[in-house]
C-alpha cells in the first residue's frame, strides 16, 4: 500500500490510520536535519492541506502555526510519556487544553448508522487541529495509543508506532538511535 503524500518518505514504522495523521503531524519536525515544515505558512501550507488540516482555500496565518506546533510538542510529551518517559506537565499539556476549549466537535451519523464526532468543517487550523485531538481519544479509547511513542533518543524524539510483541519498542530504528544510545550508554558504564 502507498502512503499519503503527508507521511514523510522515510517513515518505517507508520500507525494505523487515523493515528498515522497524529504520528505524521508530530514528525513535520525533524531533529536529524532541523526541518520544520510548521515554521512558516508558506512550507507548512501544501503539508496542511495534503493531510486534510486546513482546506483548500484556506490561509494559515503565523498565529495559528505559532499554536500548531506548541500543539504537536505536547503531543510529543504525550509520546514521551507513552515510551516510558516522564508524565507530561501541566505546561506541557497547557496548549492541548487551549485547543480542546477553544474546539466544538458536532456529533453525526455516517451512512452505516456509526454516531461519529467530528470537528467543525476544516476551515481553519483549529479545526483540523481538533481533529488531531478527537484521533488521540479514539485510539485510547480503542487501546492502540499506548503503541505511539516517541524515539528514546534524545537527539531525535521521533514518533513511530510500536508493532512489537511485548510492546516494549524504545527507538524509532534500531539500527541508528537505538545502536547510538545503547553505545553511548556502553562507553558511559566502562569508564
């Protein structure tokens, strides 16, 4: 199956939809190479819009970026926590609080008779930020968020999903942050 446009080329580890979007929007900041396509309306515009955050017509204005991105580090706090880290702070979780105030899903009924809840139509970033919120509730309820986690690296903290048995994953590739640290934590032990 080919990904969305919206998921980052490199990604190896991707979470089930919609749970994809979240891992998707919290990895538009790129630690390796200092890429961040929410820095500025005109990089993050096209990736907005690609995975369905803002409409097609929609202008995205340096405030509401400004709040987009506090809004994906407290997700990543959230991924932190989920990989065996620190549970959020109060400040970490403060822009998730403003988001959820400011947000008001409607309750629908799909073609099937599923009751669905939805954020008002996408037009604005808000909007699709809320709908980010509504995933995270759908896959706690649905017991699969605990498997979103961010990289133990600290260099890196990119989020991928945990497909491990034991889900006892740490690193977003063994092969790199996960052979780095534990080299790292070697060298620290033996001196």
């Amino acid at each position: 199956m080919t990904p969305p446009s919206w998921v980052h080329p490199q990604e190896t580890k991707p979470a089930p939809p919609p749970l994809l979007l979240v891992q998707s929007f919290v990895n538009t900041w790129e630690a390796e190479t200092a890429t961040d396509l929410l820095a500025s309306p005109d990089s993050a515009t096209p990736w907005l819009r690609a995975a369905g955050l803002i409409g097609g017509d929609a202008a995205v204005r340096p405030a509401e970026l400004r709040q987009a991105r506090e809004v994906r580090e407290s997700l990543r706090a959230l991924l932190t926590h989920n990989a065996g880290g620190p549970r959020p702070t109060a400040e970490q979780l403060a822009p998730l609080h403003a988001l959820a105030r400011r947000g008001r899903p409607r309750l629908s009924v799909d073609p099937g008779g599923r009751m669905l809840l939805d954020p008002q139509p996408r037009d604005s970033l808000t909007a699709g930020l809320l709908g980010l919120l509504l995933a995270v509730r759908d896959a706690q309820q649905q017991g699969c968020w605990p498997r979103l986690k961010a990289c133990r690296n600290p260099d890196c903290r990119w989020a991928f999903f945990d497909r491990s048995h034991a889900h006892r994953g740490a690193w977003c590739d063994m092969a790199t942050c996960g052979n780095m640290i534990k080299n790292r934590n070697f060298r620290a032990r033996h001196r």
